[in-house]
C-alpha cells in the first residue's frame, strides 16, 4: 500500500523534477548535464561554471542585491530588468527631466549617470564547506579567510538542504555602476500593475548600467578617473529568434522558494497570509493611486513605492490561485503520510512529521502577528526628513500619508492577533477613542517633526513586541513561517526525504545564490480549451495602445515605427506579417531574484531577459507545476529594438557580438 501511494503521487512530486523544475547549483551542474544535452543543450558543465577558466558565470551578477544583471559587451555594458533599475532611474528624475516617462539614453560615456550605493557582484567561486564546519571550522572564520583573499571581496556561507550541506559563496563587488539606458515606463513597464504577473505581456523590461573599475580592472568607489570595467565573459547575442520548443536556459540569483515545506505550511500561506496582505495592501494602493491620479509630481514620487507594494501583492493572489487550483494542500499532505507510514521503523524519522506539525501550530499565531505588524505600523514612514520637508511636493503629500497612517493603524487593531497587540497600541487606543483617531494623533506628530511621549512609546513597543516574537520562534530568519526547531527538524525531513523517494530530483531551495534552471519555450494551456501562444508582437503593443492611460501610453515614435514598418534588421515575419517580436515564455523554474536573469539558446547565446511569472505560476515558490508553470522574458531583438529605433542610441550595439 506504501508503494501503491508513492506511486499515485510520482506524477505530482517525481516526474516535475525531471519535466523543467529546479534551481540548480553550477558547480555541480555536471549531474544535470545529460539531461540539458538531450533536451538539446550544445555546450559543457564547463562552459556554465569553471573557476580555471572564462566561463558564463563571469558574465552574471547579482544586481543590488535582488535582481540579476549580466554582461553583453567587454566594456562592462550589462543589461538587467527596467524595474530593477526603476529606484535609480527615479532618483535621477524630476518634473523638469522625467526620465521615469521619457526615457534615458546617454549618448556619451560622459553623459552616463553615477547611482550612489548601486552595486554588482560577480561569483569567483562556490565550493562545498560542510566537512570544514563539521571539523570545528566556523561559518564566520571561513566568511573571513575568503574575504582577505582580493580587494572587493565579499563571501557568504549558505546553507542548502536545511543544513544538509554548507557552500561557501565568495563575489567580487563593484561599486561604481552607472546608468546608461532606460526606456519610457510606457515601454519599460508597459501595461503597469493591470499587467504585472500576466500572460499575454508586451513589456520592455530592460535597462542598461554600466560596471566601472580602477585603472587596473578591480573595484573602487565611484571616481571620474574609473574606467569600464573589462570582464572575464561576456555573453554573445543572438537575433535569430525563438520558437516553441527551443531550448532555453536561465543563469542567475533565485531568491526564495520553499519547495519542501509541509502542508501546513501552504495552508498558512494561502488561506491566512495571504489574503491579509493582499487586503491591507489593496488599501494602501488605492490610497497612493489616488495621489498619482491628482498630482505629476506626487506621481513620480510615489512610482517607486507603488511599484514595491504592488508586485508582491499581484504575485500573492496569483500564489493563492496556483495553489488552490493544483490541490498543493491536499497532494503535500498525501505525500507526508506515505513518508511518515515509511518512517515508522526508523528511529531517527518516525516522528519528525508529528514534531514538524506541532511546531507549526505554535508558531503560526506569532508570526502571523509580526507579519501584519510589519505590513502595518511597519510600513509607516516613521520620521520625514530636512530633505524631504524642503521638497515642494511635500506639502502635497500630507493628506495621502495622513491616509496611510489611519488605514494601517485600522487594519493593525483588526487583524493582528489580540494577544500580541502591542500595549502602548491597546492604550492609545483607549485614550484616544479609535485606532484612527490614535493614528492622527502620531502622524501630527510625525508630520510636523515633534515627536511626543506617545510617539516614542509606539516605536519602542513595536520592537519590542517584534523581538518577543523572534524570541519565540528562535530566529532572527523570519522571511518565511520559521523556527529555529523548524530548521532543525527540516534537516532531518529533508535527510530522510532524500533516503525514502530516491528517483526523485532534489535541488536545494532558492537563497539569492547562483542558479542554473533550464527547459523550453512553451505555451500552455491557460483554462479550458484556451491555449496561450509563447509569444507577443508589437501588433498586440498597439491594439493596447491608450494615450488616455499612462501605462498604456506608448511614445508617439513607436507608434510612427508602426505605422512605417520600419523595424530595420529586427523586424520578423511572426503569423504570416512583418511585426517585431516582444516577450515569449519558456517553462524554466524562476523566482524573485531571476528578474533581470539572461535566457540563453543551447549555444549559450542571450535571447531574452527574464523578468516575470505567469500569474499562477507564483506558486512554484512551493510547488512547481509543469502544465501551467512559465516564466516570462522579453525578446532580446525587441530590447535592441527600442535602443536603436527608439531611444536612437544604436551606437551602442557597436559594443555587442550579435549573431
């Protein structure tokens, strides 16, 4: 009957890893190699990852620490997401130069713009260090031997497995990176929130920095006497195209999948976490889009913000959908029971399902608590600064921030569990009547730069309620529902998981650490009888065209190229026309952190940017489904599109090798 039941579940658990899932890790990519080569990959575990040689991994970086970049040119050009470099291109934006809606192409290495605390870091290498912890070795003394090896060096001792095993990551950090392109936000983030998540998408999510260095190639601070950085690899272009069926590959920085975890878990997730969020964030954008609707510069101040909150709210109602849809819930419990009748004559597995349960039902109410605490009070801007207050928008800004503050103190009273309501909350409350009226009292106060006793006392009760709430679940890791017991009992999950379903392909879970996905381009059949093609044109940009809708506003020069068909050599016959590719999809495993992630053909040639999920794949941070599961990356001939015919800085693919 054990048998019988891990059978049943092969199709939900097994077959998926072999079918497009996992994020694997590079040094050991060699494990993965057949497999890539017969779905018709051309090169070696080599070309992806070699610490003796030039290979793919030193043309990616991890991009300010939550996108991917990746280098297209031996002058340091490297290409990333259009939203991760969204804050940048912000912070260089007014009223008078609008680079959010206008665009910004520097037709000069002088004209390219400095961001301070933007940075990038290549990999040098990774190497397994879990005999060297297990010999006494801390994290911390291998961390600091790694360091001194260069100038720039940064190193990080992550775990994978739970604890199973410890790499050793060490990066080269470049800190002198400068802006060199971005398109409008009608092209960059073309169809703005309505869009985020979805599929049909015509986004051109790109942007384009520049990594600069010392006269001898390493890194330094921002100095007018940098030079651009020279890079060990820098990956090739191709202009040929895609099609359904091609093979594609994915090099870069996943941030956080929990593909192990129990039941229990994505139940907390999907039918608790969740849907709070998604409520009280709906709030605060209506609030925010409110203010943009009324005010040019209230819009550009907000844009980034809006952004921020936005993403992850979309991408929670599509997680919730995923998870639902598939039965995640149902088939995890199911798997759970068949390992734990397994386990019951082993000793040291026999109840670590039972523990691991147990746990979960302690912690949720806690965590539940600090997670609407920081999506909350939290959220709140806490102090404005002299800068701020000198900026004439600020004035303008009083009645939306006066909003924020009365939501989220409401949302804070209803929605956090009573017994972890902050005291100094609960008891100015009842001085003041209501959580709003205790709202205005403290926003006057922030507001005006006078903070009072009640002030003071709100601040230092939410810390420490927040860290009674570390206290109790142990850890101060709390991106996700978490313990310290948890990650204990998870490492001796995770360990019999991998003795009891041996046929099936573990890969650890996402960390912001280097990772190759691969797999194919495909559509996917989206509801019944309803099938998605793989990819978009510029035909579909111009029947959503609305000057009458920003993010929907295309600039007048893409409309001309349209009209005249001139789309010089990116111009391609896509169902019997001349039009100009857009975005396609690919079934790779992807997360936050892929954004801005190269997608190379079997040659290793970049033919896209990645930059997004479909809206039901979201849940493949806890359980990848191949039928429904894409990525989404624009079209690397629709970006050199745009820089050539649009932003008419074509004198930069001179840098380029395009094939």
């Amino acid at each position: 009957m054990k048998r019988t039941l891990l059978t049943l579940l092969t199709a939900l658990f097994i077959l998926p890893a072999l079918a497009d899932e996992g994020m694997w890790l590079p040094s050991l990519i060699s494990s993965r190699i057949d497999d890539m080569r017969a779905k018709g990959f051309r090169l070696t575990a080599e070309d992806i990852y070699s610490v003796n040689q030039a290979s793919m991994k030193d043309a990616v970086v991890l991009f300010n620490g939550g996108c991917t970049g990746e280098l297209i040119s031996p002058e340091g050009l490297l290409l990333t997401n259009h939203h991760c470099g969204y804050g940048a291109i912000q912070r260089h934006s007014t009223v008078e130069h609008d680079y959010l809606t206008d665009g910004f192409w520097a037709m000069s290495r002088a004209e390219e713009l400095p961001n301070e605390k933007l940075w990038v870091r290549f990999l040098v290498r990774m190497e397994e260090v879990t005999d060297r912890i297990a010999a006494g070795e801390t994290a911390d003394e291998i961390v600091k031997k790694a360091e001194a090896e260069g100038p720039g060096y940064k190193a990080a001792v992550e775990q994978m497995y739970y604890g199973n095993q410890q790499f050793l990551f060490v990066y080269e950090q470049f800190d002198d990176v400068r802006l060199v392109a971005a398109p409008p936000s009608s092209i960059g983030k073309f169809g703005g929130d309505t869009d985020n998540w979805i599929w049909p998408r015509h986004t051109g999510d790109f942007s384009m920095f520049r990594v600069y260095a010392s006269k001898d190639n390493k890194p330094a601070a921002y100095s007018p006497q940098n030079v651009p950085y020279r890079p060990k690899k820098h990956f090739a272009i191709s202009t040929k195209g895609v099609k359904e069926g091609d093979f594609t590959m994915i090099y870069g920085f996943p941030g956080n999948t929990q593909e192990y975890i129990l039941s229990d878990a994505v139940a907390y997730i999907a039918e608790r976490s969740d849907p709070a969020k998604i409520a009280i964030r709906t709030g605060r954008l209506d609030i925010i889009s409110k203010a943009q609707e009324s005010d040019p510069a209230l819009r550009i101040f907000y844009a980034a913000r809006h952004a921020s909150i936005a993403n992850a709210w979309k991408k929670w109602q599509g997680e919730v959908l995923g998870i639902k849809r598939r039965g995640t819930v149902a088939s995890k419990r199911a798997y759970e029971e068949a390992f734990d009748a397994w386990a019951q004559d082993k000793l040291r597995y026999r109840n670590v399902v039972a523990q691991l349960k147990a746990e979960y039902a302690r912690i949720a109410d806690p965590y539940f608590a600090r997670e609407i605490t920081l999506e909350t009070l939290g959220a709140l801007p806490i102090k404005y600064s002299a800068k701020e207050r000198a900026e004439a928008v600020f004035a303008h800004r009083k009645a939306t921030e006066r909003a924020l503050y009365s939501l989220q103190f409401g949302e804070y009273a209803r929605r956090c569990p009573a017994q972890f309501q902050i005291p100094e909350f609960l008891d100015g409350v009842a001085r003041y009547g209501s959580p709003e009226a205790f709202a205005e009292e403290i926003f006057t106060q922030v507001w005006n730069g006078s903070d009072t006793t009640a002030t003071t006392a709100l601040r230092s009760g939410t810390k420490r309620m927040l860290d009674h709430i570390t206290w109790l679940t142990g850890t101060k890791s709390l991106r996700n529902l978490n313990s310290k017991r948890l990650n204990e009992l998870y490492t001796t999950y995770i360990k019999g998981l991998r003795e009891w379903d041996a046929e099936r392909a573990f890969y650890p879970d996402a960390n912001l650490t280097l990772r190759v996905a691969y797999g194919t381009v495909a559509g996917y059949e989206y509801a019944d009888g309803e099938y998605h093609k793989p990819q978009t044109t510029l035909d579909g940009i111009i029947a959503k065209d609305n000057p009458e809708i920003y993010d929907y506003d295309i600039p007048q020069t893409l409309r001309d190229r349209y009209a005249s068909k001139e789309y010089g050599r990116w111009a391609a016959t896509i169902g019997g026309h001349k039009t100009v590719p857009v975005c396609f999809l690919a079934t790779n495993h992807t997360t936050g952190g892929n954004s801005g992630s190269p997608v190379l053909n079997a040659s290793g040639e970049l033919i896209g940017i990645n930059f997004d999920r479909t809206w039901r794949s979201t849940m493949s941070d806890v359980a990848f489904d191949p039928s429904i599961c894409r990525n989404i990356a624009v079209d690397i001939r629709y970006v050199l599109f745009v820089v050539d015919r649009i932003g008419g800085a074509g004198y930069l693919l001179k840098e380029m090798k395009l094939k």
